[in-house]
C-alpha cells in the first residue's frame, strides 16, 4: 500500500524530518532559501499533506495546485497570516500552527533586545572592534536604567504575558497593556493596567509589540505613533515587521523622537545589506530568531507533525487554526 504524499517546504529540525519520512512518501526541499512559487506549485501536486514556513503563500491558487486530495497544511509557526483560512475552511482542508512551544524562547528574547538597546550593547561591541576603546570612559555609552520603569505591552497574548512576568517579576517594572478584551490574570498577578493605544505610547518607558498581524494592527507603529512616544523611550518588535512603519521608524531613531530600538523582525525581511534600519547606532537588529532554541525549535517539529498525522487521517488536530 502506497504511503500518502507529502511536501516539506524547508529542512526543519532531525526530530521531525525522520518522523515524517518514516511515515510518508515525504519530498523536503533541501535549498537554503524557500521554494520559487512556481516549483512550490509543482511540488504540491498530488499531496496530501504540505508542511509550510512563513514564506509560503498559502492560497486559492496554492490549493488548486495541490488538487482534491490535499486534506492539511501544517505551518511550522505560530503565525499563519500567510495562509487563506477561510478559502481551507471552503475545501474542507485543515490548518495547523504550533502555538505554545514558543512563548518562553520569544519573551526571553524581546528581554535581550531589551537589555541590549538599553545598555548600547552592540553600539559598544562595534566600538571596541572598530578600535576606539582607549580606556574607561566615565560618559562613554550611558544607557537606561531598567528597574522600576513602565513597560507597556501591545498584545496581551502568551507571550506577551510572559515577557510582562519577567518585567515585572525581574525589574518592578510597572505594566501597561492594550489587548482585544481584559486579562484579569495578568492584572491579578503583575499589577497591570488596560489602557488604551494612545495612553500606553505615552505613558511607557519601554513599548514591546506581541500581537497579531491583521488588517487593525498593520502599520500601527507609524511616525503618528512614535511621535506620542517619550523621547528617551525603547521600541521592541518581535512579532511581525509589517507592524511598524519601517521608514518611519528609522526616522524616529534619527530624530531622537524615540531613544532606541530592538528588532527580530523588519520590513522586508530580510532587509538589503545597505538597508538603513542595519547602520543605525541605537537599534539592535536580530535575524527573526525568536524561537530558535534547540527544545523549541524540536516542540514545534513536533507539533507540525502531530498536525500533519492526524489530518492525513481525518482526525482532529493538536493545534487547530480552522
């Protein structure tokens, strides 16, 4: 009996590569960059199932390809703003994320670009290899203190909560939150307030982004935004870079309208070498590693799998977004 079809997208951990060629008759795109969108559509013919990255876009044209017999898509990510739900949930196909198994990796790395942006690491690293360290300068690279200050969170989700815990648990930091609806835990436990956009972007000492990307926020951080902010106030995007209005970003770090930026993700991303957003003194870039832990990076092949199994069968998935 033939094994059903399956494309991989990228390489993607060993735990969950071996699975699935021990399960299925698997075709794993070996290249470093993702598939072109013309080879992506001749690979997915005839599939049952099709293991996604962010890179893919997952459409009507996608599953037209993929013919009648495409019955999941599993997305090696939390986020799926690159796949059409509703033409899938149109077809019957199912779609999976790999939510949960990031959240700590994520928070602990928006606290590093924190702490770095804060503390001038990477302006001091280039420094010292650009070979100006003489000796200990008393007003050489004076950052921002971190206890105490108001951090203010756009996103109550998982993560978001969880980077409010170390804020609050780790620097008394007092927290502000915007989110679709109350999060009385979060309020209960880490003393944080709902506000709204506005209030928050005022307010805050340090701004960190860990909401969706939809129609409502796409493009938020705009130099509207950036001008209600305080002068001497962090930004961090670890969410998506279509959040943020990246000229106007790099027109706020210039401007000394804000005082620093951490950022894994860009737009584009990734963006070009001579980009602006790379040269900046006062903004610390990271090549959109949130998850890229080795326990994370193995739970998440883990789970993109389960979802792959259990759609190929007509069963319900571990981690549904249909």
């Amino acid at each position: 009996m033939s094994r059903p079809k399956v494309f991989v997208t990228r390489k993607f951990p060993a735990v969950g590569l071996e699975r699935i060629s021990s399960s299925f008759d698997a075709d794993i795109w070996e290249g470093e960059l993702p598939p072109s969108r013309e080879e992506l559509l001749k690979r997915i013919q005839g599939c049952s199932g099709v293991l996604t990255m962010l890179s893919e876009k997952v459409d009507d044209e996608f599953f037209d390809a993929a013919g009648d017999q495409l019955k999941v898509v599993s997305q090696y990510a939390v986020g799926y703003n690159n796949i059409d739900v509703e033409s899938a949930k149109r077809r019957g196909i199912a779609v999976g994320n790999t939510p949960g198994a990031l959240t700590n990796a994520t928070a602990d790395l928006a606290f590093a670009l924190l702490i770095a942006a804060a503390r001038r690491i990477t302006e001091a690293h280039d420094y010292i290899h650009d070979g100006k360290w003489k000796a200990w300068e008393p007003l050489g690279h004076i950052g921002w203190d971190l206890e105490g200050q108001t951090v203010g969170i756009v996103g109550m989700g998982r993560i978001g909560q969880t980077f409010a815990k170390r804020c609050h648990g780790g620097w008394g930091m007092n927290v502000l939150y915007t989110a679709r609806s109350p999060k009385p835990d979060a309020e209960q436990e880490l003393a944080a307030k709902r506000v709204s956009f506005e209030e928050l972007l005022e307010q805050s000492d340090f701004v960190s982004v860990h909401c969706d990307l939809n129609e409502e926020t796409k493009g938020m951080f705009d130099a509207a935004a950036f001008k209600r902010m305080k002068s001497d106030a962090i930004f961090i995007n670890t969410a998506r870079g279509s959040i943020h209005v990246q000229p106007d970003l790099i027109d706020a770090l210039k401007s000394g309208q804000i005082g620093a930026a951490g950022l894994d993700v860009t737009d584009p991303e990734p963006p070009s070498v001579d980009d602006e957003i790379l040269h900046l003194p006062n903004c610390v870039v990271a090549p959109h590693i949130g998850s890229a832990t080795r326990s994370t990076r193995d739970a998440m092949a883990n789970i993109a799998v389960d979802n792959l199994e259990a759609g190929i069968a007509g069963k319900p998935l571990r981690c549904s977004v249909t």
